[in-house]
C-alpha cells in the first residue's frame, strides 16, 4: 500500500478509527498550486465560525499543499493524481491511469466519509474527487478564481450544483446551460493577509526609514523573468525606494541584503506584514497575488505568465489594469525601462498610489470567504432537513 493510499485508508476512519458522520463533514478539494488552497483554506476559516462540524481535505500530497492544509488544522487525504494537458503528449498515457486511480482512492475516502458536501477549488487533483461525489449523490459546489475558467473548473462544472466565480463577467462567458448555476462571488482571501502589521514587515525587512517599499512576488512560475527585470533596474532605485523580494523556490537573491534590499526565497507568516509594508507590488498576475494584493489596498504592477500558460494571468492583469487597478506588462512590454517607467510615478507620487490602491481596493470582494461559507451552509441544512 502506498503512503497515499495508507493516508486514505487511516484518514477515513478519523480520529480514534471513528467513521465520519455524513451531516457532521464537510469535503475540500483542490491544490496543485497555492491559488488553489489558500483560497480554499479561507472559506474554511469563515466555515469555521459558524459551523462546528468536521472538515477534510482531499489533495495530491505535494508537502507543501499537505503542508499548509494541516498546519490550518485541517485533515489531509491524498489520492493520485495526473496532470490535465490539452495538448498531444506520451505523458498523456500515464496520467490518465494516475486520474482513474485518483477517482477510486476519492471515491472510497468519500464513500467512508458520507461528506454533506464537496466543495472544489480546482487544479487538476480535484477532478477525481468532483467525478466521485456526483457518483455517489454528494452535492459539489465549485470555484473559479481566475477570469476565465481552467479545464479542471470546465470539467467539475459539469457536476457542480453551484459554480462560484470571481468576475461578473466570467459569468456571462459560461456556456448557457451552466449560467443559471453560477454566481460571482469574488475570490475568497484569508483574513491575516488584510490584518497584517506594517511597522513588523518593515522590522523583519530591515527597513528603517521611510522610503517607499516595492514587494516584488516572483512566484514559483517563471521567477527567472521577474527576477532579472528586478535586477536589471535596481540601480535606479537606489534612493527612491526599497526593494523586499521574493524570489520563489531554488532562486537566489539577485544580490545580498542590504539596506535597500533583501531577497528571500519564500515567505509564509511573514507575507500579511509584507503586503501591509508595501507601497507598491509587482510580481506575477496569479489569481492569489491578484486578488491578495487588491484586498490588502495596494497599487500593483504585473508581469503576467505568458508562455506556457494558458493566458489566464494575461487575462486577469489587464482586466485590473483596465479599471485603474494595476499596470500590466505583457510579453514584449515586460521590459526594464518599461517596469521602471511603471514604478517611478508611483514611487515619487503618494496621490497617485493613493489612487490605484483605491481602484484595486474597489475590485476586492472582502466578503466573499463569507459569502461562500454561507451558500456551503444554506446547502447543507438543507440536506439535512430532507
């Protein structure tokens, strides 16, 4: 038996070998990236101040998706998982036996479990799990943080008795049939990233003055790109503004820390205290920077993930950009001068970060972790009064 398989087989039976109770559950899907989960880890946290039952996770066992999921006290389940392509690929062949193996492995954590209600937050783990409830009756909400649907979102909406999207006009790029099940709800945030603390980000930075503060978020998607624009344009910012960096997994900061500068590889606590620090943000156009960004109130300059990617970051920063929210810099726009000529406005005018701060800030939907709690709620009472 493999460690997943193990997980799956100790994790149904709970705590102490007890078999879950179907009106006391409630079932998360979803990972493959931490705009899958941190999403779904905030509508937990609003789940979890008006609902006291239990609630699990089912994922793919990446360690830092276990990771984050049990350090919010969360129950994990893994299951296998395959990749999602649109294109032609030998990989294909395999993934697809790793799909149907997940679709078993989900099928029976859910069949012990008896879940109230699934709710999916998309990426590719958690089509197996969405095919599996709707095989056992298990109602399957679904969400979708990007402007436009992924594959993952496309394939569960099938199933889902309610698809929650982030932008009205997602709703309107449905397919017809599907419309009447969807509501745009915004894109759920945790709470800590809209309390954190200035004065401690500026402390942990090393930051003691009052320079302006770019937080530049390289990601773990194509930080190369972002990392050498940073780079090249650093001289210019000398004296003008500080530069806190975060150069994603395996990337060494572009020089060492001083008081100008400082890079780091990954942050978790400590990110609510950074975006509180920060004057101005740039950094990929991912749904979690996005929307993270524009709940915390911050002028945002974005060079999105282009090649390689299905365009959904292309999409979302120039939809923020159109409403006065961010810049964007695209493909061949993503150049030194063109990021510096984006930054230099807001870093020598406060009234003009004042005022992309308050378009972002308009874009924010705070409420949504609650407003999705609440239909999960809604739903389930329901089924148990039936």
């Amino acid at each position: 038996m493999s460690r997943g398989d193990e997980d799956t087989a100790a994790g149904a039976r709970g705590p102490g070998g007890a078999r879950g109770d179907a009106e006391a559950c409630i079932a998360f899907t979803g990972g493959g990236t931490g705009g899958h989960v941190f999403p779904g880890l905030a509508v937990i946290e609003a789940l979890r101040e008006r609902w006291p039952g239990r609630i699990v996770w089912i994922g793919s066992g990446k360690e830092v998706e276990r990771r984050a999921v049990e350090a919010a006290g969360v129950e994990f389940f893994s299951i296998p998982s395959g990749k999602l392509r649109r294109s032609i690929s030998l990989k294909n062949v395999g993934d697809a036996f790793k799909v149907v193996a997940g679709y078993l492995a989900a099928r029976r954590v859910l069949r012990e479990l008896r879940p109230a209600l699934l709710f999916s937050k998309g990426g590719y783990v958690s089509v197996p799990p969405c095919m599996a409830a709707s095989s056992l009756g298990i109602p399957v909400f679904t969400h979708e943080s990007d402007l436009s649907p992924g594959l993952a979102t496309r394939l569960n909406a099938k199933r889902a008795e309610r698809i929650l999207v982030s932008w009205e006009r997602t709703v309107d790029d449905l397919p017809e049939g599907r419309r009447a099940r969807a509501v745009a709800v915004g894109n759920p945030v945790r709470r800590a990233i809209r309390e954190g603390d200035a004065a401690a980000g500026r402390g942990w930075l090393g930051f003691d003055d009052d320079l302006p503060i770019v937080l530049v978020l390289g990601g773990s998607q194509g930080a190369r790109q972002v990392n050498e624009l940073i780079a090249a344009i650093l001289p210019e910012l000398a004296g003008k503004a500080r530069v806190a960096h975060q150069t994603g997994p395996g990337n060494a900061p572009v020089r060492p820390a001083d008081g100008g500068y400082k890079g780091f590889e990954f942050v978790s606590d400590e990110l609510p205290d950074l975006y509180a620090a920060a004057d101005v943000i740039v950094g990929r156009a991912g749904a979690g920077t996005l929307w993270e960004g524009a709940a915390s109130g911050k002028p945002m300059v974005f060079i999105p993930l282009g090649s390689g990617s299905r365009g959904d970051q292309v999409e979302n920063a120039r939809l923020l950009a159109s409403r006065g929210g961010a810049v964007c810099l695209a493909g061949s726009d993503a150049t030194p001068e063109a990021l510096l000529a984006a930054l230099e406005p807001l870093l020598s005018d406060p009234a003009a970060r004042a005022a992309m701060a308050a378009a972002a800030g308009e874009t924010a939907r705070p409420d949504a972790a609650a407003a999705i709690a609440g239909m999960i709620l809604d739903r389930v009472l329901k089924g148990s009064t039936r």
